[in-house]
C-alpha cells in the first residue's frame, strides 16, 4: 500500500494571492502525488499487486470560494486517480487498485498552517471530523478498495448532493465558507504560511483542538433544487446524529408539482 498526503493550502481571492503562492501548491499537491504514484506503480507493476491512496478532499468535488488554488489540485487529485485506474484496466491488472479518499474538514493544524490572503483568520468549518476516523477508513480502503470513499456523512451526502443539484449546493458552500470559514472577528494579516518553510517543530501535532466530533452539527439543513421539464423545487436535506438523508424529487410541471415533491421528502426524512 502507498498513501498519498502530502498537501499545503491558500486562501484569498483569486485576483489578490501571488501567483508563485497559487503555482506552489499545485506543485506541491498535484506533482508531489505524480512523483509518487509513478514511483509506486513502478513496484505495483512488478508484484502485480499493490493498493495506491490518493488522499483528496470533498473540496475536490464540490470547490470552495477563496480557496481556489486547493480545490484546482484536489479535483486534479481525483482525476489522477482515474485516469491511473483506466491504464491499469487496460493492462489488465485487476489486483492493483487506486482509491481516492475524500475527508471534509479534518481535526488538524492545516488551517493554522495555511496561507492567507483574505484579511480574516482562517476556521475548521464544521462538520470536523477527527484525523483518526480518516485513518480508519484509509485503512478499511486499503482492505477493500473501492475508487472513491467519502470520510464522513457529511461529505458522502455533500457529494451526492452536488452531482444532483450542483448550483444550490455550490451556492451553499458559498455562503457556509463565507459564515463558518473565515472568522468574522478575527483579522489576520497576509502571509504565505507553511509553503516554502515547515511549521516549527513544537507545532508538529496531529490535532489541532478544533473539537472533532463535538464542531460536527446535531443537525444542518442543505436546501437543494430538483430541475425536470422547467420545474424549481426546493427540497431539504436532513443530516442528523450522524445519519444523512437525500430528498431529491424530480417534479413534472404541473399545478401540483411542488407539494407532491415536499410531501415525497417529508416522508423520506421521516422514514431514515
């Protein structure tokens, strides 16, 4: 087995962070996992066998506002990824597999770490999982792989969602980044973090106090649309306890269409 990690980040607006801060960690993100992965292949090959964790981010899937560098390199990462699983499948190697892990927000010194050129202090966004929930399911990966594995409830139904109803769920990111990201009190001054220099070693932790379970919300409210024939429904999705549910309901046009969908997704929130 051979894990990818490596990862460095930067937030601030498009059009006011350095362009050698947005080249660094796409270097550092995309072409530390190529150096990587062409090395690992090289013994996979070999043994024809092997397990390749490419570690990515939902932000892979669903990009984030002021992090613009970051979600290039993770949707970058998954398409590494399948494009190494299609050349495998073409030499037939079906015991040498690639995995793309897919955490939300992690419990860990990363956002301290981060560069930042928004003028605010950078936050773990909830839901926070813990770094050790991560290592189970690299773990339950590498035993069983499948090509993408979502860390949490709330990135599986995040992603889910976004490929239902990607507007109103990049819309959501939006916002939820602009609210629970980005501190509203804190300022912080522009700095390139952890790009070109490690943290010192006395910060070298695996956790960074964000909380874990307790910043994961008791339950959050994502607002979908549901598009067929010219038809907007807005419709809720549940996450709760830690059990999520998607209610996307496809409405004809019609006079009754928006009840019959309201009344599809009660019945599902409330037979999870």
């Amino acid at each position: 087995m051979w894990i990818n990690n490596a990862a460095v980040t930067l937030f601030g607006p498009l059009s006011q962070t350095p362009l050698e801060d947005f080249r660094r960690v796409l270097d550092v993100n995309i072409m530390g996992y190529v150096h990587d992965a062409r090395a690992a292949l090289k013994h996979f090959r070999r043994r024809d066998h092997g397990v390749l964790i490419n570690i990515s981010s939902v932000v892979g899937e669903v990009a984030q506002p002021f992090t613009a560098a970051y979600s290039l390199s993770k949707a970058g990462i998954n398409a590494l990824s399948v494009s190494i699983r299609s050349e495998l499948a073409r030499e037939k190697r079906d015991d040498v597999h690639v995995v793309s892990v897919l955490p939300a927000t992690v419990d860990t010194p990363f956002f301290g770490e981060a560069a930042n050129y928004t003028g605010r202090k950078v936050l773990a966004m909830p839901p926070v999982y813990s770094p050790q929930r991560v290592a189970d399911t690299v773990l339950k990966a590498a035993k069983k792989p499948r090509h993408e594995v979502p860390v949490g409830p709330g990135a599986k139904q995040l992603v889910m969602q976004h490929r239902a109803t990607p507007a109103a769920v990049e819309n959501f990111m939006a916002v939820q980044v602009d609210k629970k990201h980005l501190s509203r009190k804190e300022p912080a001054g522009a700095n390139s973090g952890n790009l070109y220099r490690s943290a010192p070693r006395e910060l070298a932790t695996i956790q960074d106090g964000w909380g874990g379970r307790s910043r994961q919300p008791g339950r959050r409210v994502l607002t979908g649309a549901a598009l067929t024939a010219g038809a907007v429904v807005a419709l809720p999705v549940a996450i709760a306890a830690g059990k999520a549910v998607v209610a996307v309901a496809a409405a004809k046009t019609s006079k009754n269409a928006a009840g019959r969908a309201r009344a599809y997704a009660a019945t599902k929130i409330r037979g999870r």
